[in-house]
C-alpha cells in the first residue's frame, strides 16, 4: 500500500474548506499524457492554484495506473522546481466499482469518486457508503466524491443519452448515510463538446447557439439541505468557438458543439461549488493546434514540435480558466 502522503499529494478536505470561504472552485483537469500533465502544473504554478489531478478509467487503460501515480509524484516535485509548492490532489474520475476505487486508494491517489448515480437510489447509497467506510478506516485519510443525479453525454466509459436533475430531496439522507466528503450534482452541465443538442439551444444574433441556462435554482435548494456542504459540477467545459472554429478549418468535424458559459461557472464558483471539472476544452486546445501544425508544416514529423505548441496552448487556456473562471488563482 502506498500512502499518497509519501507522493506529495493532499486530499481535498482543507481545499474544499478554503474554497468554500473564499468563493472560488478548484480546477479538476483530466489528463492522460505528459503534454497534458506538463500544462497543469506550469499553469497552476505561474497562477498560484490549487489543482485537482484527474484519472478517469480511460486514463488508467490508456497511459497505465502505475504510470499515472508516479507521474502525480512528479508533478508536486516539478512544482516546486518552478518555485512555487502548489496543493495537488490525485483524484480518481468516475470510479465504477468499490473494486477500482479501492485499488486507487491502495496505490496512492488522495481522493476517490465513486459514481452510482446510474444505479437505484438505495445501491447506489449502498455502495458510496462502502468505498467511504473504506476510505475513511485507512491510515491515511482519502477524500470519497459521491453523485446524484446523471449527467448526459459521454466521457471515457461513461454514457448517458439523457440528464436527470439531482432531487434536492435525497442529498440530506445520501450524504448523511454514505458518509462523503463532497456530493457531484446534476444542474444542467454535460459531458463532452456537444453538451446540448441544437433543439435545446437558442440562436443569437450571429447565428451561434446559446445553451439552456445552468439550474441555479435547484443548486441553491441544495444549499440549503446541505450548508457548508462542498459541492462538484461535472461536465464544465465552455467549447471554446476559437478552437471548434480552428478544428473545423483544418480538416476537423466538430458539429453543433455547444458548452457551458463561462460566467454561469464564475456563478456557480462563488457558491457551495467547490470543485468544478473541465476535459472537454482541453481536448479541443490540444487538437486544434496540432491540426494547424499538421495543415501548415506537412513535413513535421518530430512529435515535440506539434505536442509541444498543443501543450503551450492547453496552458494558456488552463491559466485563464484558474484566474478568469474559477477565481483560484492566488489561492494555493
């Protein structure tokens, strides 16, 4: 069993708390590579934030789960060598089974999500209960994320056609019976870059579509059952147009993709929303850049001159995200 204390990394307990007081959200970036992982930690560092290190299962399948805990031991060691020793949590994404959350713990990660919001209301109690009593009766504390309500979309395995708005009704009992640290919450965000579908969208005056506002209402019911109670919205990225537009010019398909507008999330940030997800948009920074390198130099086949700019440009989004949309910046 490795302690994630012994990897340099923090559970999410003392950040939530700050975050919460001071009216920000953590980023919780996804990543999968070196490129990604390189963006992270220079954006969060150059802007002073705490961050959430994300594994989703596909991760773990891709880039091997070894790997990746070793390369979240890396990433609080290159922090401090570019001068500044920021938080960082390894955060397993949509963990599926009590199974994979516990060999996450096993290996080192400082925070776990198991996601039963596919299952009935009572198994899904059940089984966030077991991974939290597990969890918790470590030696080492690890912060447990549960979820109600489903978001649609897909994002690695996970795969939903449709969202059911979280019930405000049910968060009191879930939280208090399963015993975790911070509840994922359904209020209208989705996975992926096609977040709504063009029926639910309105057109503005230059013809671009404009998503169905976040549930405000129903994050501020939830509030109230839960005071002081960290909140996480899954599914946050805003597709920016500059990169479907640059996808799109160079050979790319990105059609009808619409994200969540960026000050809906500064909104939900100053609120119980303590930890907010973004993948999607990373995905879209990356990809178009390579794209135009690709259009542009033909020739190029040396990967660290098309990773390397996709890496400078992921981390440019990163930092406006940590100072301009989460308000996190300044705070690790």
């Amino acid at each position: 069993m490795v302690s994630y204390k012994d990897l340099g990394l923090v559970n999410t307990k003392e950040l939530f708390t700050k975050a919460m007081a001071g009216k920000y959200a953590i980023p919780a970036y996804n990543f999968n590579n070196l490129e990604q992982l390189q963006a992270i930690v220079q954006a969060c560092v150059e802007t002073k934030s705490p961050v959430i290190l994300q594994v989703s299962s596909g991760a773990r399948k891709y880039a091997n789960a070894t790997l990746l805990r070793n390369m979240a031991r890396g990433a609080t060691e290159y922090a401090k060598e570019l001068g500044h020793e920021i938080p960082i949590v390894l955060h397993l994404d949509h963990g599926d089974s009590f199974e994979i959350c516990k060999e996450c713990i096993e290996a080192g990660f400082s925070s776990v999500m198991i996601d039963g919001s596919h299952l009935p209301y009572e198994e899904n109690v059940a089984i966030t209960k077991k991974v939290a009593d597990f969890a918790h009766s470590q030696k080492h504390y690890v912060s447990v994320e549960g979820e109600l309500g489903i978001l649609a979309g897909i994002e690695d395995d996970v795969v939903a056609e449709h969202h059911t708005y979280t019930e405000p009704d049910e968060v009191e009992d879930f939280v208090k019976r399963t015993g975790v640290d911070s509840l994922a919450i359904s209020i209208g965000t989705s996975h992926g870059p096609n977040k709504f579908k063009p029926e639910q969208c309105t057109r503005n005056a230059d013809g671009i579509l404009v998503p169905p506002p976040l549930r405000f209402d129903i994050l501020e019911e939830i509030e109230k059952r839960l005071p002081n109670f960290p909140i996480v919205l899954h599914g946050s990225s805003s597709v920016p147009k500059e990169y479907v537009q640059m996808i799109e010019k160079f050979g790319g398909k990105v059609p009808d993709a619409v994200g969540i507008p960026e000050e809906q999330l500064r909104k939900a940030a100053s609120s119980a929303v303590c930890k907010i997800n973004i993948d999607s948009d990373g995905r879209l920074a990356m990809t178009a850049t390579i794209r135009k390198i690709f259009a542009e130099t033909p020739e190029e086949i040396d990967p660290r001159k098309y990773l390397g700019p996709a890496r400078d440009e992921l981390k440019k989004l990163y930092m406006h995200k940590n100072e301009s949309v989460l308000g996190s910046a300044g705070k690790a």
